[in-house]
C-alpha cells in the first residue's frame, strides 16, 4: 500500500524476522525530499518501546528504501505531464 505523497513523516509496519522469534514493529522515518533524497529515521517501536539502537541501522534504511520504491505512482508527486 503506497499513499499519494512520500514526502514527510512516513510509518509503516513491519514484520522483523530472527532465527528465534518474529518481532512486529512500526518504522517512522522523515523523507525530506530533497535532491539528495534524504530520509531520517525517527524511531523503529516495538510495543510502544523504541528499539531503533538494538537494530541493524542499513536494514531499517533498506526497509525504507522498498517501502518508497512500492509506493503507488502519483505523476502529480512528480510534476509529470498528462
């Protein structure tokens, strides 16, 4: 499910999988939407606990990265012409 803007306070959730146990999770990150593409992380919550230091930060960004590329095409998000 993408939303018609990915720029600004994003969340979504997220099944985060180890060898003993599954752990459901809301990643909330900030997508500036600059040149650079620049996207912040704001928390990764577990059961209302923030869990953002105990996990690996390049696999949270690579979640991200797939959430933005699977977001639904809006051309208007990106100034195309009909």
């Amino acid at each position: 499910m993408g939303t018609a803007s990915m720029f600004g306070h994003q969340e979504f959730d997220v099944e985060l999988d180890c060898p003993w146990m599954t752990l459901y999770a809301t990643v909330q990150y900030i997508n500036h939407g600059d040149e650079e593409n620049l996207v912040e992380i704001v928390s990764v919550k577990a059961n209302g606990m923030d869990i953002t230091n105990w996990l690996n930060i390049d696999y949270i960004y690579d979640l991200i990265d797939d959430q933005i590329s699977n977001a639904d095409y809006h051309w208007t998000d990106h100034g195309d012409q009909v």
